[in-house]
C-alpha cells in the first residue's frame, strides 16, 4: 500500500512544481510577442539541424543568436530570431512574409528534409509550437512540438502504383498560428482601459499554398503585398491529387519562387498558465495504463525476490546459525564433526579478487553514477528540472557527475584500502581518468560523424574545451580529495581473519557457474525496468516529453531493491557451495543487467525506429552503448555493496573457532 501512496504523492508533487517550469509574464495589448526559431529535428536521421539552415525567410535586421547554456549546446539546441511580427491581440490575416526564388540547390535541401520528415520547432514566450497529429476513437486530438517542413506524395499515373509514377514535394510555405491566452482572475476588473494575459498556447497549423499575388509585387516591403490566396489556387495541370492541388510543388523544376505567409488568431483560453505544458505532456491512448503497468509488474518482481530473501535469511540462514553456533556435545567433539556450507570458507571469504585496483576503481565510479542518478531523478521528481528550462537536465547531470567525484575517490580508496593496497595514488588516478575517459572519447568519436554531418548537435570545440575544464578543475580534483580523505580513515573491522593459504575450491555445478549466475542474475532487475525504459528511450530518440518523473523515481527505488535481493540471493548460493569468489561476481551479477538493456535497445531500434542514415545508426548504438556502461556501473555498485553488507552481517554472527 505504502508504494501506491508514494507515486501519487510523486506525481501529485509533479503537477504541483514540474509543469509551470518558469515564472510567468504578462503581456499587455499591442506588445510584441517574440516568436523564435529553433532547430530543426528528424526522428528518421537524430541529426538537427539550425533553422536557417533551409533558406527560409531572414529577419530585416540579420539572423541574431539567442544566449545558450551549456545544457542547450550539448542538446543541439539553436535559438534564434524570426521575421514574423506578432503582437498581443491582434490578429493577423495571410501577410506577407518574404518571396525567395530557390535555385537547384535549394530545391534539393527542402525535397531531402521533407523525405526525412523533419520538423520545424518554434517558441513562444518559452512555450514550444504544438501541431495537431491525430485523434483517437473518442475524438480526442493529440499534438507534438514542431511542424512538418513539407509533405510528399506519390502522384500514379493510374489506380495502382506503377514505375511511371513520381513524387511531388509541397513545401509548407504558409502557417495559421493560434495564440492561445489566458487572463489571470487578479487583473481582472482592474482597469477596463487595460488588457492583460499570458500565453498558454501556440498551435501552429501548416499548409502548402500556391499563391497568387494581387497587383506588381513591391519589393522594397514585401510586407506590403497582397495575396489572393490563403489557402491557395489551383495548380496547373491534372496530374496532382485532389487533396493537394492548391499545394505549392517545390520539386522537379530548375527554379522556383515561393512567397511564405502566415496568419495569426488570437483565442481566450480558459488553460491557467501552470497547465500549459499539458498539452504537450498528455499521455496518449492507454500509456498512462502502461505506466501502472509498469509499477505493479516492478513490484511483483520486488515481492518475488522479497520472499525468496525471507525464506533465505529467516528459514535456512537462521538454520546454519543455530547449527554453526551450537554448542557440541562430547561425542560430537570425539567425532570431530564435519561442517560443510558458507562456514568453510570463513578464512577466503574476504580475500582480495583478481585485480584488486581495477575493481576499486568501477567500484568507486559506479558510486559517483548511481549518486549522480539518484539525485536528479529526486530533484526531478520534485519540479526542479522543467521542460521549459532547456537543458537544465543535461547541466544537472554534467555537474552531479563531476561534483560526485569526491565519492568516487573515497568510495575507491575505502575499498582499494580494504584489499591492502598501497598504491592509492594510482588507484585514484584510474578512478578519475578510466571510465570518464571511455565514456568522452566515445563521444568524441561519435561527435566526428556529427561534425561531418554539419548538424546543430555537433558539439563546438570551445564546450568541448569547457566541459574538460569542468573535469580536470573540478572533478579530478575532488576525487583525489575524496580518495585522501578514504584511504587516511582505518577500514571496518572485518568480522574474519583471512588464511595464508587459499582453500581449494571445489567444482561447481553448471547452474552456479559464473557465466550463468552473471547472466541470470541481471533478468529480474532489468524486468523491473523495462517497461519504463520504453517511455525514457521514446523521449531520446522520438522527441517527446518525459516528465513523469514521480513514476521514474519509484521505479528506481525498485530498481535498487531488486539488484540488491537477486545479488544477496546468488551470493549465498555460490557460498553454500564453497565458491568464496565473490566480489567480481556481485557487481557483474546486478550489472549484467546493462546487457539486457543493450539487447533490448536493438529490439527498440527495429520495431520503433525508421532511421535511413548509416550515420543515425552508429550515432544511437554509440550513444546505447554509453548509457548501457553507466547502467552497468551504477546497478553493478548496488549489488557489490548489498552482498558486502550481507557478508558481514553472517560472519559477524557466526562462531568461528
């Protein structure tokens, strides 16, 4: 019950703090109302790119920059200005925006951008343009952020496809912007002379025109001109579709002009400003019946795995304890009674593993992942990262890995120190430089495709050069502070004495062999995931909106509950047979389920996607990659330290002669 309860007060936090994201402004009559552009995305290619990239209409006074953040630039996200004039409460009807004649080249970029599908993202006083997608069986709309560039359609020379016949591309050279606002009840009534709102809605609305002009065109202000069509004349000839015969066709010819209008309507709107976003954030279909889908098939998981600890540590560890610990009768000490099970290997149980230093050091850095983690999804949860604040997640987990690096060095030192290693100076250095290493250069050779790409995701050479900065200035050093302070602290006293000379180890049956303890022992963590992991790897790589981080929150706390459980659980089999090699096989055994993750990214990637790029298929198994090793290190720590817990907690409690 006590679950339940704490998704509806997460999710209930949600709508109170996530959804309004920033503080409101009011705009009074007549004052302009910024629209910016930003880029311009395809879930077909995953390369953005910057608006004015396609040779749209410029703004009279030049094409100006808005001030980014760190999190915008890793994102991809270019703000910038716009020529369209929109001011409060006035409604616009079909103006003139420019008129371009486009050459071959241009032609080839809009027909290439439309074949990819991409989308064209606006905002508005911070609120992305919504476009209307579809509607279910109980006429319900449901809408995305950005609009299509264009559309193309196969034009048949006949009633079935045939080889004769050809696409057309209609670029949208015309948009119906709805501005939706809202009057706060607290102006109201305060001065009639006075009109005060918000912006709480901008549906954009695309169509492709072939317009007519009315009178000689003035070229001097083009926002002068007249047009006669809004929306559209008949295009010559007969060989387009009904649906599309007012279409401007951008293609198959050596140039072309297209003039770009707009129209813009302002609407009341009853939406208060805190519910904006829901527009954007409304669950399609029955997806809000998956998200409890997800929970309850998490928390059978979690209860499944509960009783089998039960019935280890109540029934059959309370056994080997009171059988461990009996006292013997004469008899029993003449027969020199023979013990067997997880007390025989008291004296291996805490020897050192194969490569010691390397296992401190994806000890520590897997604490500084699973403590970056744990935090953001926490301040998420309680409103502090918004949608509206661009890249605030991303500066969120840049900083909490680099300000966790004090726990990654003594997480690492305390452990290196508890194998007696005296070397901490290079451990610590591996703990700084090793997996961070791996994971930027990763990124920096996925970023070389990007770059050749010419895309707006492209991360510059000057944020590369700073969030290096960030790492040596702030990172490196915290982790040797961190490691300093770990390896001057004395270690726990250990509850057994390790022998000088290994105990034999005997032959393990096939179900206990690391192989498939490993690979069994990260199916149940994974399951508690997986569903979840749809909706997250959805918002990545589809561009939607994740935000229901109250759901994310509970199910990382059964994520944990779980890699701790299976861990203890396989722990205790592989000591029962007398196996004390244990400490690689705890963190493998819950981190192993990164491989599933993996796997299931591949799965992900041929039902769910439709990426034409070679290059879009490197760029998501590179970036699946990355985030599959910081899975595996921060669910790899959990298990580490549960079955560490676990170990002491019995030998602790054991007599040992």
């Amino acid at each position: 019950m006590i679950p339940w309860l704490l998704s509806l007060a997460l999710l209930a936090s949600t709508e109170a703090f996530y959804l309004p994201g920033v503080a409101p402004r009011d705009y009074h009559e007549g004052e302009a109302v910024q629209l910016k552009v930003n880029k311009l995305t395809s879930v077909r290619t995953q390369l953005p790119y910057d608006y004015y990239h396609l040779p749209f209409c410029t703004p009279p006074e030049g094409v100006q920059e808005n001030s980014e953040n760190l999190g915008e630039i890793l994102t991809g996200n270019v703000i910038e200005n716009s020529p369209y004039k929109i001011n409060m409460y006035v409604d616009v009807e079909c103006a003139v925006l420019c008129k371009k004649k486009y050459q071959k080249g241009d032609i080839a970029k809009f027909t290439t951008m439309i074949d990819e599908k991409y989308v064209v993202n606006w905002i508005m006083d911070n609120l992305p343009a919504a476009y209307r997608t579809m509607k279910d069986h109980l006429d319900v709309a449901y809408y995305q952020h950005g609009f299509p560039v264009g559309d193309v359609v196969l034009v048949t020379n006949g009633k079935k496809p045939s080889k004769g016949d050809v696409k057309r591309h209609f670029v949208n050279n015309h948009v119906d912007i709805r501005i939706d606002h809202h009057q706060p009840v607290s102006m109201v009534g305060s001065d009639p002379d006075v009109r005060v709102s918000r912006v709480v809605g901008l549906i954009v609305e695309p169509f492709s025109v072939k317009h007519v002009t009315k009178g000689k065109w003035n070229t001097e202000d083009e926002s002068q001109n007249v047009v006669t069509t809004c929306p559209g004349a008949v295009e010559v000839g007969h060989d387009v579709p009904e649906e599309h015969k007012f279409g401007m066709i951008i293609d198959d010819k050596d140039s072309v002009e297209v003039i770009w209008t707009y129209s813009v309507q302002w609407h009341e709107s009853d939406i208060k400003w805190a519910s904006r976003w829901d527009l954007y954030l409304s669950l399609k279909g029955n997806q809000g019946d998956i998200h409890w889908f997800s929970i309850v098939n998490s928390l059978l998981i979690v209860a499944f795995l509960s009783g089998m600890v039960a019935l280890i540590l109540v029934r059959a560890l309370h056994k080997d304890l009171s059988r461990y610990n009996k006292v013997p009768t004469d008899e029993e000490k003449a027969e020199e009674r023979e013990e067997t099970g997880w007390k025989l290997v008291h004296g291996d149980v805490l020897r050192p593993p194969a490569m010691p230093m390397l296992f401190a050091i994806t000890v520590g850095t897997g604490f500084q992942v699973l403590c970056m983690a744990s935090i953001t999804i926490v301040f998420a949860a309680l409103g502090f990262l918004s949608p509206a604040n661009r890249g605030s997640l991303m500066i969120a987990l840049l900083l909490l890995f680099m300000f966790m690096g004090i726990g990654a060095g003594y997480t690492s030192a305390r452990t290196y120190k508890m194998f007696n290693g005296a070397n901490w100076q290079r451990c610590t250095l591996g703990t700084a430089f090793l997996y961070p290493m791996l994971i930027a250069s990763t990124v920096f050779f996925l970023n070389l495709f990007v770059w050749a790409e010419g895309s707006s995701s492209a991360i510059p050479f000057g944020t590369m050069i700073a969030v290096l900065a960030l790492w040596f200035l702030i990172s490196v050093p915290l982790t040797f502070l961190g490691a300093f302070y770990g390896y001057k602290k004395d270690v726990s006293k250990q509850p057994v004495q390790t022998q000088e000379i290994p105990r034999a180890i005997p032959e393990q049956p096939w179900y206990l062999s690391p192989t498939v303890t490993v690979l069994v022992g990260g199916v149940l963590p994974f399951g508690a995931v997986f569903v979840e992991l749809f909706f997250i790897l959805s918002s990545i790589w589809l561009d939607t909106y994740y935000y229901v981080f109250g759901f994310l929150l509970l199910v990382f706390a059964i994520l944990i509950i779980t890699c701790a459980e299976i861990t203890i659980v396989l722990c205790y089999f592989q000591l029962c047979s007398e196996d004390y090699n244990w400490w690689w096989r705890s963190f493998l055994s819950s981190g192993s389920s990164a491989l599933y993750l993996f796997l299931y990214s591949s799965f992900y990637y041929s039902s769910k996607l439709n990426m034409d790029l070679f290059v879009s298929t490197i760029l998501y198994f590179g970036y699946m990659f990355v985030l599959s090793v910081m899975f595996f290190l921060a669910t790899g720590v959990i298990g580490y330290y549960a079955c560490l817990t676990f170990i002491f907690k019995i030998y602790a409690s054991v007599k040992v002669d």
